[in-house]
C-alpha cells in the first residue's frame, strides 16, 4: 500500500476529502489527543491562576493546600 495522501476532488477539480493511510490516521490521532489533553492542564492551571489572583484582590482567603489535604485524607 501507498504512503501517498490521496485527495478526491468533485467535478470543478475541487478538493472535498483526503485519504491517508491507516497508520498515519492513528498516530495523527494519537498527536491530536495528547496535545488536547495538554491543553485541558494548561486551561485549568491558568484558570486556577485566575481564581488566586482574584481572591488576592479582593482580599479572600482561599483553602491552603495542607488543609485541602487534610480534608481529603479524612
């Protein structure tokens, strides 16, 4: 089997689709899916950053991590 992308065009010679090989689908896929998920981390770090940052202008306490972990174990 070819390595070649293949691309179907319609009547104007316009192109409406690709064919890839298997192969590199998955592993496109699999690039897809760790980046998305690295995404997600880096979203809600900066959100967390966010949220302490707020806090510390308005002069609100937030949870510390020692009780946040003592909660947790209980």
């Amino acid at each position: 089997m070819s390595n070649a992308i293949k691309y179907m065009v319609d009547e104007n010679g316009q192109k409406t689709s690709v064919l890839i090989p298997l192969k590199t689908w998955e592993k496109m896929n699999f690039e897809y899916t760790r980046l998305e998920n690295k995404l997600n981390v880096l979203l809600g770090l900066k959100s967390a950053f966010d949220e302490v940052e707020a806090a510390n202008k308005s002069g609100r306490k937030l949870q510390t991590l020692k009780d946040f972990l003592r909660e947790s174990n209980s």
